[in-house]
C-alpha cells in the first residue's frame, strides 16, 4: 500500500445491535475468535498500544497498534504499522444503525508507504485481508453465535 492508493473501504451489515458489534470488535477474547488469534490484549481507550507477531512465509510481521480515537460504541481508529518494515497506517471501525440491525464500515488508509517488494503489502493483498476478516470471518462469527 502507499500513500497514492485510494483508502480501502469494506462494509458488512449485521442483525445485531450496535453495542454487541462494538464488543466484538473490542474484547480481546472475541477479537481472537475472527480477527487475530495472537492479541493477548487489546483496550479501546485513546492511547492503548498493544503488539503481537504474525509470522508469514519466513517473514516476521510484529503488528504494532496504537489506539487514537475512541467514540463508543460507534467508531475506533488505530494507527496500525510494523516493527520490521516502514509504513504507517490508520484504520477506522465505524459502526452505524441498518434497517435489521449495524453496518460496519472499515476503512484504512495508508499515511506512510509500505514495502511493495512484500507480497502482504500490495494493494491486492490488502483488499482480500479486510474482505476476509469482515465478510468471512466476522460475518461468520457473529452468524454462529448471535443468529
């Protein structure tokens, strides 16, 4: 990803109550159930940091998040980058009211480019990662334990 790419946006809609949503995508041991299995702890409070690594065809990915903006339980944004590689990036968790439930609408945004000689940081890669983690993983998640 670089600075020159357009935001990623991925949305999903689900039959679920917006304070049920902001749980899911806020208590670490539900976090760990769709999203990354390796966050150990995780605190929507302006300032939070937290780090784990994600290991990828020998390459190393210590995920380094910062949380900066919190307005519960509608939209949390993290300053997401990698100790092993440079780049810089936001990411924004807004949730809205649908007609049967919450959308939820992720949009991350690169601030500082990212190696485009790493397979996982191509525009592509991006794109399929959020899809995967919002349309399958969550969607899934919430399906099987709130439907």
């Amino acid at each position: 990803m670089t600075t020159q790419d357009p935001p990623i946006i991925t949305t999903q809609e689900f039959n679920i109550p917006t304070e049920k949503l902001w749980e899911i995508i806020t208590t670490p041991k539900l976090m760990r159930s769709w999203f990354f299995e390796q966050i150990q702890d995780f605190k929507a409070e302006e300032g939070f940091s937290t780090t784990f690594l994600i290991e990828h065809e020998n390459r190393r990915f210590t995920h380094q998040w910062t949380i900066i903006l919190v307005d519960k339980p509608n939209t949390i944004v993290y300053q997401w980058n990698y100790k092993e590689h440079q780049g810089d990036s936001t990411v924004t968790f807004n949730i809205t009211p649908a007609i049967t439930g919450c959308k939820l609408t992720v949009t991350a945004k690169t601030l500082e480019d990212f190696p485009q000689d790493i397979p996982e940081f191509k525009r592509e890669s991006c794109i399929g990662g959020w899809q995967y983690f919002i349309n399958e993983r969550l969607k899934a998640y919430v399906s099987q334990q709130y439907i």
